[in-house]
C-alpha cells in the first residue's frame, strides 16, 4: 500500500470518528432534553396529585370538624325543685263540684270569701297540676344510681372539664357508626360496681384460663396413646402457629391465612370424641352442659395463645401491626361455625388476655412487689421477671391488640361482632378512673397502645363524648401517672392528633 493510500485511509477514519463524536453528542443531548422533559412531566403530575391528595385531606378535616364540634361547655346547673303547693282549700273543691252538678243556666251564688268563683277554680286547677308535677317528680327521681348504670351527677360530668371519673358505662355510638345493640349491658365500675365485682369477674376468667391448661394436658396425654391423632393434631397446631405469623399489612392478602385458621378449626370440630363441656369455658353460657370436640377448644386454645403473643411482641415494636391481627381474631371469633349456640367462644381469648394484661379490666398493683408484678400481668421466664422495658413494651402491644379488636364496625358485615366496642370505653374508663397512688407505668404503657393509632377510630363511634374522653386521657391522666418518657409519650399523641387529623383537644 502507497503512502498516499495511507494518509487517505486514516484521514477517513479521522473524519468518521469525528462523525460519530457528532452523532454521538448529538444523541446525548437529545438523551437530556428528553430527560429534563419527562422530569418537568413528572413534576407537573406531582404537583397535580399532590394538591388532590392535600384538597382531600382539607375535605376530610372539615367533615371530621363538622363532626366533632367544639369542646362542650359546663351543662347549666339544675332548676330549683318547685316549692310545695299550698294545701287545696275545701270551698273550693265543694263548690268545683256543685257547679258541675248545676246546670248550666243557673245563676252561680255571690262567693263566700269574696273573690269570683273564676278565680278560685283557676287557683285550684293550678295547686292541683302542681301536686300532680311534684308527685311525677318525686316518682321519677331515684334515691340513687341504678346498679349498671351511672349517676345523674357522672353523666353531666362528661361535659364538664374537672376531676369527676369518666363514666365507665359507654354512651350511644355517634350516628356517623351504628352499632348493634349489645346483648348485655355495658359493665361498669365507678360508681355503678365497685372493686369486689371486678375482682369476682377476674377470678372468673383466670379459673377459665386454668381450665384451659388442664384441658391441653389431658388432651396431650390422650395423643401420647394414639400415634395417629398425635400426629394429625400437631400438624393442625402447627399450621394455625404459622398461619397467625404470616399476616401482613396487605388485607387482600391476610384472606388466604386466614381462611386456612378456621377451615382447620372447622375440622378440628368435626372429630365427635372426645367430648367436652363448653361451658366451663364461657362466662355466660346460654345452655349448660354444652358438650362437643375437645380438639375443637384445644386448637382455638392454642390459637389463643398465638395471638396474644403475636400482639405482645409484633405490636409492641410497632403497633401498626395490631390492625391485621384484630381483624384476623373478629373474624375468626364471629364465624358461625365456630359458635355455640350462635354465642361467641371469646372468652378462650379474654382469659388470656386477663393473665397478660389484667389492667384493661380494672386490675391494679404494685411493680416493686412480686405479687403485684402478677397483678400486673408481668411475665416470668426460667422463674425471673423479665426486665421493666420488656414489660412495657408487652403491656403497649397488647393495649393496641385491645383497640383493633374492641374498635371494629359489622355495619356492612352479615355476622355478628363477637366483641362490642363498650369495651374499649370501658376498659379506658377503669384506667383513666384509677386512683393516683395505684397509677404506675403499665396503666400508662396500656393506654398509649389504645390510642396511638386509634383515636380518630374512636372519635367516629362515640363523637363527643369521645372527645371528652380523649381529654381526660391526653390532658389530665399524665398529671397524675409517674412521670418519665411513658408519660410524655401521652402528649405527644395530643400534638399528633392536632397535626395529623387537624383535632385539637384541650
């Protein structure tokens, strides 16, 4: 090759290079352009959404506002009794009667006392609608309050900003959420049943729970003699332990486990023998004995037992977490085939829940006791208590637990909630309404758990008088409970209620 075809050749090479550097930053402009163009798209959609999303929570603030008014004001004091009518005089009377006996065109005789007798019949009218208005009342006002149901005197304390206990018998659920009617009457404890009924009622739910432990046991030394059942009711226990640890924060997804729970349940009832009486199990049975599958109340024990330590330790670290398994036990609880006599079996999870977390039913104790450590459902492994931050934590997941099975609506659901939401007023009312000297920590840990994500929940079921319960709760309580990071933890709540939901209590 000539040297003159040398030069040629690599001047060609030289000015495609060049051609290429052109196309190539040519391209790479273009690349950017494109880029700047989808951002400022990107941008442009953004700050479409963004004011959406900010016009519709504007929306929802002032129908929540419009909902919730403004903080009640002191109910005006009582009207005066009406004093006691004069005695009716007899003239009267006698003559009321002769003018109804005269007819109607006889001349009526001068009166003897020398008023006309238009005045003495309107005098007596009077004193007789005035005895009947005073009698009315003396029948109506009661010597005192109802048993179950509160005092004149502490439901006008709902509206008034002072001391008063908060009413531990739930009002009527705001029109925004209407509820079923519970079949019982709401419980109650200031005021309207003191501490022995409390206690009568704890004693009650931790016999419950100690035959629950001796069923399993017996249960368990019945499969030690047959290798096959052994076998089938381990497999069942150990799917419903697995099932309750895969749920999630994804609704459509917690169907599948859900569903496996209680096809397991549903065949666990079906093995006829052995038998057991149900109703040693139930508060309130509606018939007794009520004897089914033993397996049926093992499984629902164990399941039981799952939930509330998925509560302790899933809610306890966050209690976001507790909503997902709130609905997984209602749903469980209210299915039709796992009832008897259409009668929730409940009371298997409430037993627990009293040992873990007896504070939510009026419990109290003293944590630098061991027997007031049990009081307060602290938890003992290898014999030693666990250490005070553990405790907290628990006692915060299971008052979240607490709230995201009381705080459900079945408005839209065919079946029938398995657990009022007058519990959750009612388990609030018997913390809030604790005397100073038994506040300790875990009253505040518990009430934490109810509230942190649940107050505009329970702001829609009960309205005012919910807010006036979050003022108590948010405002007052923390005066009165030990001081530290738990209790200040209280007005935080308050500072996110007001930024987050735009409800300001005070």
């Amino acid at each position: 090759m000539s040297q003159s075809t040398h030069y040629e050749d690599l001047y060609n090479r030289r000015s495609l290079s060049k051609e290429l550097d052109k196309i190539d930053e040519k391209s790479t402009r273009l690349h950017h352009e494109l880029l700047d163009a989808a951002r400022e798209a990107h941008e442009r959609v953004y700050r479409a959404a963004e004011a959406e999303r900010l016009r519709a929570l504007e929306l929802e603030a002032r129908e929540r506002r419009a909902r919730i008014e403004r903080p009640p004001d002191p109910l005006p004091p009582s009207p005066p009794p009406p004093e006691p009518p004069a005695p009716p005089a007899a003239p009267a009377t006698v003559a009321r009667e002769e003018q109804k006996q005269r007819p109607a065109s006889a001349e009526a005789p001068p009166p003897e006392n020398g008023f006309p007798n238009q005045m003495v019949q309107s005098t007596a009218t009077q004193t007789t609608q005035a005895q009947l208005f005073t009698n009315e009342n003396r029948k109506q006002a009661p010597l005192g309050p109802e048993p179950n149901q509160p005092s004149s005197a502490a439901a006008s304390s709902m509206f008034q900003q002072n001391t008063e206990p908060i009413a531990a018998t739930a009002p009527a659920p705001s029109p925004a959420v209407q509820l079923q009617p519970p079949a019982q009457p709401a419980p109650a404890q200031s005021g309207t049943r003191d501490q022995v009924e409390i206690e009568n009622e704890h004693s009650k739910y931790v016999t419950i729970h100690q035959q629950l432990k001796t069923m399993r046991k017996q249960v368990m030394d019945l499969c030690k003699q047959d290798r096959e059942l052994k076998l089938r009711l381990g497999d069942m226990r150990r799917d419903i332990n697995t099932r309750v640890g895969q749920l999630s924060n994804d609704k459509a997804a917690n169907r599948t486990p859900i569903l496996k729970i209680i096809n397991t349940l549903k065949d666990a009832r079906r093995n006829p023998k052995p038998q057991i009486d149900y109703s040693q199990f139930m508060i309130e049975p509606r018939q007794s004995p009520y004897r089914d599958s033993a397996f049926f109340i093992y499984l629902l024990s164990i399941f039981s037992k799952r939930v509330i330590d998925q509560f302790a330790v899933e809610a306890g670290r966050d209690t976001k977490r507790a909503e997902s398994i709130g609905i997984m036990v209602s749903t469980v609880f209210s299915e039709p085939d796992l009832q008897t006599n259409q009668q929730s079996m409940i009371d298997i999870l409430l037993a627990k829940y009293h040992i873990t977390c007896p504070v939510l039913f009026g419990i109290n104790g003293d944590p630098k006791m061991q027997t007031g450590r049990r009081r307060l459902g602290w938890q003992r492994i290898d014999g030693e208590f666990i250490p005070e931050n553990a405790h907290n934590e628990r006692q915060l997941g299971l008052g979240a637990g607490y709230a995201s099975l009381t705080l459900r609506n079945y408005m839209k659901s065919k079946k029938v909630n398995p657990y009022l939401p007058y519990h959750f007023w009612t388990a609030m009312a018997r913390i809030l309404n604790t005397p100073r000297e038994k506040v300790v920590i875990t009253h505040v840990c518990v009430l934490r758990g109810m509230l942190e994500n649940y107050m505009v929940k329970f702001l829609e079921f009960y309205g005012r008088p919910a807010y006036v319960a979050l003022r108590k709760a948010l405002i007052e309580f923390p005066t009165k409970a030990p001081q530290g990071p738990a209790t200040n933890s209280l007005y935080v709540l308050k500072d996110v209620l007001e930024r987050d939901h735009r409800v300001t209590v005070r």
